[in-house]
C-alpha cells in the first residue's frame, strides 16, 4: 500500500523543477495527477514520467493567473477524476531582482498574478470539493525571500510573504472540514529558475552563502511537501518547513 493509494493530487507548474520532482515522488507513493502548467511540453514530460510509475496522469495547460482558465481547469479535472485531494499552489517566476525606483506596474502586476492571484484563485476553486468530501491537503509554495527578503526583489518577496500569511489564515479558516494548509518555502535550489537567470559562475558564488554549501535538489523540496500532504501529518496544519541547507534558522 502506497501512503497515496487513491489520492488525486494537483500540482500547478508541474512542468518543471520543484512541481515535476514533486508529482514523481507523489506518482512513486501512489497518487494520480493532474499536471497544470502554462508550458505543455514540459506539462507532457511529467505526465510521461508519472505514466511510466503506473500512475495516471493528465494535463491541462493554462495561465495560472487567469482565474477563469483555473476555474475551468479545476472543474475539468474535478470531472475527469471524481475528486481533488491535494493542491500544491507552485506554479511561479523569478524575481525580476530590481531596484524599487524600476519596478514597473507590469513587474508588479506579473508576480502578484501568478503567485498570489493564481494561489488564490485556484484554491478558492478547489475548496468547495473539499470542504463536500472533508478532506484536503494544500501546499503554498513560498520561499526563503518570503521570510527574510532579498535586496531589489520587491516584487517576489510580496509575493511570496503573501502566500505564507494566505497559508496561515486558510488553516485556520478550513480546519473545520478536516483541510490542512501548509508552506513549503525552499532556500536555493537546482532547477531551471535559477538556471535561467544566473551563470555557473554566480550560482557557485551564491552556493557559497549556504550554510550546507550547496543548492537543494527539487526532490529535497519534493519530499517536504509529500509528507505534508500524507496521512503522516493529518495534525500538521499552519506549518512552515522550509528546506534551504541552514540559511535560515529560526
Ligand atoms: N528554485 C529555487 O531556488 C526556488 C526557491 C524558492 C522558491 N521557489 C519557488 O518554487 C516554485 C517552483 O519553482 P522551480 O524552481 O521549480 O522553477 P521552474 O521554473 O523549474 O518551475 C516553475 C514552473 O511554473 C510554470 N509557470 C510559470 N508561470 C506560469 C503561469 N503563468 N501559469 C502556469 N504555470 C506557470 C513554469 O512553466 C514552470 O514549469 C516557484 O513558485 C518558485 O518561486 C524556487
């Protein structure tokens, strides 16, 4: 018996980095997925990898930030399955590392959408499901910058502090139907973000400020918001685990 066996589990941006490790370790314990994300190439990969587990899998792309696309794909989905248990709210974008007197409406508008819109959003799609079946497991993922801030990242530290206090208010909100909140905030970690924006050079120099002197993987974040999604934490809710080698402890 697989700790997922029978659970549906949705993870947003699932096409890549921290939600493709994620719907594997998910897919490995028995789960079924659904496999959002705007890029349905990367989408189609992790729903292969998850097939190949004997798992099912099956994509929707769409635009986070689009709250009518969400609606649709959570009703879709909703319909093709029977059910969502799991929500991992963690499609998202770098920061766009800028000085506040450069910080553009667009910038703004960008990353509130993305994270905290679609957070929003499709949590709010979600929960009706869950609150009939009295059950559900949701996930915020936030970040390192979301506690502690990064310099010139207003617009991702926002963000991200938003969906740690959206988290906490939303586990105090939705205990009653038996639907636990948490947030997982991942330090640096290996994956096509910050690939994208660093050279070999910098991300060594800033793996250097890692207690652990290193990046994580995205399985290490994986792991952290399986468990929070299993039965081994049905009395964990409002809880922050944040997997970053030591940079932050609190
Ligand atoms: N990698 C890190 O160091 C790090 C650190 C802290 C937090 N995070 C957070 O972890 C989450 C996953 O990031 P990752 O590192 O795996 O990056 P990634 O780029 O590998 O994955 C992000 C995924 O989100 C998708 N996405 C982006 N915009 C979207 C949109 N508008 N609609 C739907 N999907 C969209 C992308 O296509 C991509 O597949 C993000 O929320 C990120 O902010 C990452």
């Amino acid at each position: 018996m697989g700790q997922y066996d029978g659970k549906v589990a949705m993870i947003t941006g699932s096409g890549s980095g921290i939600g493709r490790a994620t719907a594997i370790i998910m897919a490995e314990r028995g789960a079924d997925l659904i496999i959002h994300d705007i890029n349905e190439k990367g989408a189609n990969e992790t729903a292969e990898k998850v097939k190949a587990l004997g798992r099912k899998a099956k994509v929707w792309v769409a635009d986070v930030s689009n709250v009518a696309a969400m609606k649709k794909v959570v009703a879709e989905a909703e319909k093709h399955y029977g059910k969502i248990d799991v929500l991992v709210n963690n499609a998202g974008v770098a920061s766009d590392r800028c000085p506040i007197e450069g910080v553009t409406e667009a910038m703004f508008e960008r990353s509130i959408g993305i994270h905290v819109r679609g957070t929003m959003f499709t949590t709010q799609a979600v929960i009706p499901g869950m609150k009939q079946r009295r059950y559900g497991k949701i996930v915020n993922i936030s970040s390192i910058q979301g506690t502690v801030g990064h310099t010139e990242g207003s617009t991702y530290n926002g963000a991200k502090g938003a969906l740690l206090a959206m988290a906490k208010g939303w586990a105090k909100e939705f205990a009653p139907w038996n639907i636990a909140v948490n947030v997982v905030a991942p330090g640096h970690c290996m994956t096509p973000m910050p690939m994208a924006k660093d050279s070999p050079e910098v991300l060594a120099e800033e793996a250097k400020t890692v207690p652990f002197k290193r990046y994580g993987q995205p399985e290490e974040m994986g792991y952290a918001i399986a468990y929070l999604c299993s039965s081994e934490a049905d009395f964990v809710t409002g809880q922050v685990i944040s997997p970053n080698g030591g940079y932050i402890i609190t």
